[in-house]
C-alpha cells in the first residue's frame, strides 16, 4: 500500500517478536489524515526508499533504518550463513534443541543485543508501536519513558537461608513488574516493556538478573552455598546498586586512593591484553616465543584495602568480611576521576591495562619500569612482586653515566653504572651485554635485568670500545661520529676539540696552502678535497674521496702527497696501489702535475723482489695482482701512506686481495673510487675498515647491525645511521654538484623494433624459457632458482641485441643492429667521434666484423686488450678514428674519452649507476662540448621491461648499487614473470 508523499504521514516504529532472533525492529511510513490521524494506509521503510520521504524525517531517522535493517532475519542468514539456504532451513538447524550450533547461537545473540542496545536508545524520543499478529505495524502505542528507572536489589538472611528479591522504581513510584507479562526486549542493558510502558534504567543493569522474578516472587539461597554466593554474586551487586539488606551489615567508608602495580612472571603464551609494547613490536614477539613475561596487575589501594582494578563500571569497591558467622560488606566509595587519570597515564607511558592486566616480554617490561621509574614515584605509584618462589627482581631506578675525554690518540671513556644504591663496573656491564645476558644477581640477592636501550643506545660503544692492559677502556679517534651522537643524545658528557667536532662538516675544515711543487690550479671543490685530505693527516685518520669519475681524485692524492713531501713529515715512501691498466695514467699525471715527487713502478714479470729497493722513492706504484703475489715480503715494510685506487678492488672481505692490504704497514691510509658501493654494504665495511680498522665494527657485528637490517628490510634509520658513521671519512661529490663548468649531458632512450626473424626467435625462446623457469621455482623453490633465472633472461637480452649471439647459423639481421649502424653513418660522415658500448664481447665482435669489412678505422677495448693505453690515445688524438668499440665492464675505470662527444649504450645494464660511469668516460673535465647520449632498446622486449624494473626499484639503486647477480636476488616471482610475459 503506496503511502503518498504529497499528502501528510509520520515515520514510526514497530516493534514485534521473532520466534529465534527476539525482538526485531521495523520502520514504516504512515499517511495521516485531515485531523493528523493515523491511517491504515503504510508503507515499509528501506534504506533503498528513504530518500523518497526526506522532507519529513530527521539523520536519527536515517540512522535507526539502517540498525533495524541490519538485524532482519535476511541480512542475519547471509552474515552467519556459509552457503545459501533459506532462512527457515538455517534457523532449524541452528537453534536445533539437541543438534543445534552453540557457539553459533551465541555469536548471533550478541550480534543482536548490540543492535538492539543501539536502536532502542535511538527510539527514546521516536514513535514506537507493536505489530499486530495480522501485521499492522500501529496496533499498540507504546509509552517510552523518559526518566530512567532504579533497580534496587533486596537481600533477607535468616538461620535458614537468605532470600533474594528485586524492585524497581521510576519516578519515585514503585514500578510492579512481577507476575505482568512484562518482557524483556534487550538483556545488555537492560528494556523492560510492561504492558504499554518501556522502562530503562540510569545504571545499566543486566537483564538477566530481572529475568528469574518476571514471575517469580524471590530467590532463595541455601546456607550451604552461602559463602560462594555472597562472594561472587551480592558483593558485585553491593558495588554497582543500592543494596538493602537484613540479616547482614553494609558499610559506607571513603578513603585516599593509591595506585599499585604488582609484577608476577610467566611463562603462559596466551595473551592476557594486549600492550601497547605488543602492538608495536608483534614481530619481535613472534621471534622470542619462549621467553617469559612479565605480567602488570593494576590495583587501587584504598586505606586498608587493595582492590584490583577492572573497569569503571561500578562506583564503589567492595572487601567482604566474615566474623564469626556474620557477614559485613565495606563498600568503599571509588575516586573514579583519579583512577581514569592514573590509567591514562600509564597509557601515555606505554603500557595499557585498561582491563586491569598486561603481559610484556620481559625485557621490554623492566626497560618500562626503569624508564617510567621516577615519574610512577612522582605519581604517588607503589612498584611490587608479588611474594613467591620466583626469584625477586630489582625494581628501582637504574641509571648509566658516560664520560668521554678526547686525548692524543684515542678518547678515554670513564663510566659508572648504577642499579639503586649499589654500582657495578662498566667492564662488566659491557661483558654482561656483549654476551648479550640481561640478567645478574645485585649483592642483596635482587635480580637486575640490563634496560633494554642499553643495549640499542649503548651498543655500538660497547663493540667498538677497546680496553687497554690497565683495564682503561678506549675509543679510537675515527669513532667521533659515536662519540657525538651519544653527546647530543643526553647520553655521555663528552670533551672534544672544535676542530675535530668540525670534522663531521666538511664546510667548516680549515684551509691549508696548496704545495709549491704543484704545477696546477685546484678547482675549488679540488682544493675542498686537499683541505679535507690534509685535515685527516693531522689527526692520523683514514679517508676514502670517493667522487663522481672524471672529478680529478688524481690530482687531489697528488698535491696531497706534494704537501706531504714539502712538509718533511717523513722519509718514508708512500705506495699507490692500483688495477695495472691505471699505472700509466698516474705516471703521467705526476710528471705533469707533481714532478719533484720520485715514483718507483713496482710491477712486471722482471721486477726486482726486494724492498731496499723502495728507499730514496716518494711513491711506489703498484698492481692489486703483484701486491697479492708479493705480500709476504712487502707486509715488512713501512709506509707513509698505503693509496688504494679503484678500493672497490676489496670489496670482498674474504679475497686474497683482501686479505692482503690489510697486513700492509703502513701509518696512513687512504682509498680512491668512485663506486664505493657495488654489491652490497659489506663494501663499505672492508674498504673502511682497511682506512679506519674498527670503525664498523667486526664483519659479524656489521653484518647483523647494518647489512642485513638494510638490504633485507629497507631499514632506513640503519642506512642514516651508517652514513653518518663514514660521512666525516668518506668524501663524495657528484658532477653535477662541483662540475658546474662541465657542458650539458643529453640521455635519450632509442627504441628499436625486431625484424621478424629475430622477432621469431625470441619469442620461441622466452617460450621454452619461461616454462624452464615456473619450473625450476616450482621444484626448487624461488630462492634456489636465481641462477636458471639469470641464464635465461641472460638469453633473451643477447637475443633482443643479436640472434648471432647465441646461433651462429642465423642468416636473419636485427632490429637494433639496423638502428645502430644507420645512425652510427650519420655521426661519422658528420665528424664527430663515438663510444660504442656493451656489456657483451660478443656485440662488439658483431660490430667489429662489420667494420672490418668496411675498412673503417675504429679503436677497440676489451678485457683482454694489452695496449689499453695506446688504443685510448690514438682515439684522442687520430682524427681518422671516429669509434671506440668498448666493453662496459673493462671500460669503466680510468679512461679518459673527452674527444668523444657521442655515446651509445647497445643495451641496458641492470645497474644504472654502471651505465653513468660509461657515459661519464666522455662527459668529465676537459670536455667541452655536449654529450649525447643513446640508449638503444629493443621493443616488446626484456631491456624494454628492465628499464621499468630500473624505475620501480629506483630506490634501491638509490642507497644500495647493485650488480647483476645482486639485482636478480633482489627481483620477485611477480617481477621475473613480468619480464618473460
């Protein structure tokens, strides 16, 4: 029946009975007529129709619609139904007397009495009816009154039992309910319909404990369940309602309120409430599943009494009391105003016993307590264990006091550490933490457990400390960064020089005069470097200049060691050591830069084995391959200063190489490069550890500190932390920043389409390949299947360059080869000269067939060219040789290339940071024209799906260089598939 909304209606509700949800709710529209009257005529209320009736109904309105929706017997079959089925057939089984789902059930009355609680307070000041049997939804007006009803709760002992009884007022009238047929509608809280009134009640009382006396005159307590019953069910009653009782005493007392927390330890897994500690470091407790827990108790003690601490539902506490046969309830008046405060202040603090209880690890728990020590005794809070067979903890304030004292060579640390009144020595602190024990027994028997910050503030001091044989514990001078941050942080008093607190900032390092034997004008950014350089000489510190390719590291070493030799500060040599192809350029750099300094060329098969030989030389020059050869012997000699460049060489902590300079004597230490980073942060710790022994610690201590947190978990505060540590001895600028005079640098990306033989080919490949793959993931799993994962896209890229590559039957051209040599026409009939690289020989030999059937000139360079050299000088200077064909591995370090004003990139390196160093070749000091640059890809490729993968791990590339077999590692099962779609 259409309701129109063109003449008047009301919105009303009607209430009626489901045979097993209870009470359900209905909203209906109902016409009025001439008098305001309701009609016959109404019409169902959905959150569908609504809108059609807006211009008389209210937000309440909109929002009780959709509660008495929610709660339709429809809506509830779909919610805790698993499959379709009508809603008699599901409630059948459900509520089935002997069969039915109990735990079901329940989940279903709760989900009810929530909405119900929430509708019927809506409908306080709505039209409220009940539904006819026939179904019309204005049979019976129902009166809801406003003023909420009291429950008092009345108790009768006598020497035979004690009876029970409820009454009800509302209004200051006695409200009879018993033996009416009053019903009621909700149970939590309490609704109570008799007749035509709906009553609810100021305090919420539980409907289940008005239920039993609907009809029945009282209950009737037995003395010999007396004691269980007066204990668990009337002293809650006597705190949350009037309670009149005969036969036994109620008193009224009012005391101070004091917090306590009481700790108790366990080993039970199951969560008790859930801390803030345990939101915040969820997987921390997965790791540490069996270490035990420290359990908080929150009471309120209130003149004699403690009462445990639940909730804020009740006004009163109450301490049952029994003498001699006679029962006294002491209901004590509860300051809920303080106790709110003191439970909100515990959750500022980080610890959440709303509920009266917390579990936390144990080690977060006592770096709680010693943490929060002093403000929970500012706040009046008594700290206990409860009394047991556990052992007993210290639970006063802890504290630790640094003191560091810069000296000649070292900073001296001075600690004392103390729990209490009592003070343990730093040294066992220190050996108690790197054994990382937590727990050590206080003369007085108590048992201390170390704060958790001391072990993430403190760490690092205790691994990098040394102890002298006088038992002085020291630091050495490059661990400045430490000794500043635990300054700043309020965590040592420290005293240091300003000059080397300058150190941190390259800015504010003192200038120094250029040497006199310097046949050169530094840059400015160059004379930054030698300041810096000379800087790190005084203080006998290692340093690693490590910037962009092309920026002059040459000629900073160089008039660095000038000054050294101007200064007299030594008779000894210094030894330069290098990769073999970079010997010619220092030779030619020092006879021009720096010609007084005498250099000795320490390599060849013929080379005298003797280090006498080294006297009277200012600098010896050497291979990392003759070092390695000759170690056992030259690890003998003294040094001035051991200049490693191209330190990227040890890398690897374990090479030979490695292994080697670092028996070097010397008393200095510096590294040249440029990619300081290449496969990974454990890098960093070999080539600073050979400038700065100690610095990052042990290999173990770096690894588990910073390598893994970093590049498994992309922890960001790690890598801050870690460049902050090497910023004051690692120097890097980059082109852009100090090269302002350098010309413009044009990169363009040229994509290349496949022939269709080639196009055939690969797509048969990627084919097989791609199943070889899912494959090998599929039976090895995706961490073992990395090698198949490198061979095939390995495949695939020589593919989209060349099928020659890999078939030498193939008679078809390729796309890109087209593209290259048509362009590579037109720069060479225009004058210019161009690098050609690529990272596979195999490329080049292509290219270097076709011009050798050509008869065009070109220079080549390879891993195994021999006269390196003489191939980059004739590139610069012939004027009839335009190409440079180039592998990208064997040519990125030490070439100069400034007579090239083109580049071309025949495909994608993984690593973006290696394709700059070859691009870097041409475009460095010296250079005076722009640079363009072509990165050739092959289209619907993988180099075309790599250059994606390059922008959306940018950020790894960012903070971690990576090379190919690194990246690979790097690459998810989404990202392999992407590249072989």
């Amino acid at each position: 029946m259409k309701v129109s909304t063109l003449q008047p209606f009301q919105i009303v509700y009607s209430l009626f009975e489901h045979e097993y949800l209870g009470f359900l709710f209905e909203a209906f529209v109902v016409q009025l007529n001439s008098k305001g009257e309701l009609t016959l005529q109404n019409q169902s209320v959905s959150s569908k129709n609504i809108h059609e009736f807006s211009e008389r109904i209210d937000a309440s309105d909109y929002e009780l619609v959709k509660l008495t929706e929610a709660i339709q017997q429809e809506i509830i079959v779909k919610k805790f139904s698993t499959k379709k089925q009508q809603p008699l057939e599901f409630f059948l089984k459900v509520f089935d007397p002997e069969k039915g789902d109990k735990l079901l059930q329940e989940a279903i009355h709760g989900y009810m009495e929530k909405h119900r609680s929430d509708i019927l307070e809506k409908l306080l000041t709505k039209k409220l009816y009940i539904m006819s049997n026939d179904g019309d939804p204005t049979w019976k007006a129902v009166n809801n009154i406003q003023e909420g009803a009291k429950a008092y709760f009345n108790f009768v002992r006598n020497d035979e039992n004690t009876q029970y009884f409820p009454t009800i007022k509302c209004g200051g009238e006695r409200v009879q309910f018993q033996f009416k047929n009053a019903q009621i509608l909700c149970e939590s809280p309490a609704w109570l319909l008799i007749d035509d009134k709906l009553y609810h009640f100021e305090k919420q009382v539980d409907g289940k404990k008005l239920k039993p006396f609907l009809n029945k005159k009282n209950i009737i307590i037995p003395r010999n369940i007396e004691d269980t019953y007066y204990q668990k069910f009337i002293a809650p009653l006597v705190a949350q309602f009037d309670v009149f009782a005969q036969g036994f005493e109620i008193k009224f007392e009012r005391h101070d309120s004091k917090p306590v927390l009481t700790i108790s330890e366990t080993i039970n897994h199951k969560k008790i409430a859930t801390s803030i500690f345990e939101q915040n470091n969820q997987e921390e407790e997965d790791e540490n599943d069996e270490e035990n827990k420290i359990v908080f108790d929150l009471s309120f003690q209130y003149g004699n009494y403690n009462f445990r601490f639940d909730s804020f539902s009740a006004e009163a506490y109450v301490n049952v009391e029994k003498q001699n046969g006679q029962w006294i309830f002491h209901k004590v008046k509860r300051d809920l105003r303080y106790e709110k405060a003191q439970v909100n202040l515990l959750k500022d603090l980080g610890l959440d016993v709303r509920q009266g209880r917390s579990a936390v690890l144990k080690r977060q728990a006592f770096s709680w307590l010693q943490r929060n020590a002093q403000t929970l005794e500012q706040n009046n809070f008594e700290v206990k264990q409860l009394e047991s067979k556990q052992k007993q903890y210290f639970l006063g304030y802890s504290e630790i006091e640094v003191r560091i004292e810069e000296k000649n060579d070292w900073f001296d640390i001075q600690a004392k550490v103390r729990f209490g009144e009592f003070e343990i020595p730093f040294l066992k602190l220190r050996s108690l933490i790197m054994a990382n024990k937590r727990e050590f027994t206080l003369p007085n028997g108590q048992i201390a457990v170390i704060p958790e910050e001391w072990f993430t503030r403190y760490s690092e001091l205790f691994s990098y400390v040394d102890k002298l044989d006088n038992d002085e514990l020291v630091l050495k001078k490059h661990h400045l960064v430490l000794v500043q941050d635990l300054t700043d942080e309020g965590l040592a008093h420290s005293v240091m020089t300003r000059k080397l607190e300058r150190l941190r900032n390259f800015d504010k390092i003192e200038q120094y005069e250029t040497p006199k034997g310097l046949l050169a004008n530094l840059r400015p950014y160059q004379k930054a470097g030698y300041d810096w350089l000379r800087f790190l000489a005084e203080y006998k510190l290692g340093g690693c200049l490590a910037d962009d390719m092309g920026l002059g590291k040459t000629i900073q070493t160089l008039a660095f060691l000038q000054s050294q030799k101007e200064l007299k500060l030594t008779e000894n040599p210094s030894l330069l050591v290098m990769p073999t192809s970079l010997i010619y350029n220092w030779l030619k750099e020092i006879e021009k830069f720096t010609p007084n300094l005498k250099a000795l060329v320490y390599t060849g098969s013929n080379r005298e084995k003797n280090t006498e030989q080294f006297d009277g030389y200012d600098l010896i020059l050497t291979s990392y391959g003759i070092l390695r050869i000759d170690i056992d012997f030259i690890k003998d000699y003294r040094f001035n200063y051991v200049i490693l460049d191209e330190s990227q060489s040890i890398k690897n902590p374990t090479s030979n190489i490695s292994k080697a300079v670092m028996q070097l004597n010397a008393a200095n230490r510096l590294i040249l490069t440029g990619t300081p980073l290449e496969n990974s942060t454990m890098d960093l710790w070999t080539q600073l550890t050979f400038i700065n022994p100690g610095l990052l610690g042990t290999q173990g201590f770096f690894k588990n500190e910073y390598q893994i947190p970093i590049e498994k978990h992309q922890d960001e505060q790690k890598t801050k932390r870690l460049y902050s540590l090497i910023k004051p001895f690692m120097m890097r600028r980059h082109k852009s920043q100090v090269a302002t005079e350098l010309p413009p640098k044009v990169e363009s990306i040229h994509y290349c389409d496949m022939t269709e033989e080639q196009e055939k080919c690969y797509e048969e490949a990627k084919s097989y390949y791609r199943n070889i793959i899912l494959e090998q993931i599929e039976e090895k799993g995706f961490g073992k299947s990395q090698m198949v994962v490198l061979q095939g896209l390995t495949k695939l890229r020589q593919l989209a360059n060349h099928p020659l590559m890999i078939d030498e039957t193939y008679e078809g051209d390729s796309g890109k080869n087209e593209e290259v040599l048509q362009k590579l026409e037109t720069i060479v009939e225009e004058g210019h000269k161009v690098l050609i690289f690529s990272q596979f020989v195999k490329h080049l030999s292509i290219f270097r067939k076709y011009l050798d059937d050509n008869k065009i000139n070109y220079c080549y360079l390879d891993g195994s060219t021999s006269d390196r050299q003489e191939q980059v000088d004739r590139f610069q200077n012939d004027a009839s040789v335009k190409i440079f064909l180039i592998s990208l591995k064997a040519g990125g370090l030490g070439l100069n290339l400034t007579a090239a004003e083109y580049v071309f990139l025949l495909d994608p390196w993984w690593n973006p940071a290696i394709e700059a160093q070859a691009i870097d070749r041409a475009h460095r000091i010296g250079q005076q024209n722009t640079v363009f640059t072509y990165k050739f890809i092959t289209r619907n490729s993988v180099e075309e799906k790599i250059l994606a993968l390059q922008r959306n791990k940018r950020k790894l590339f960012d903070n971690l260089i990576t090379t190919e077999e690194n990246f690979v590692k790097s690459l998810s099962k989404d990202d392999i598939l992407s590249l072989l779609e």
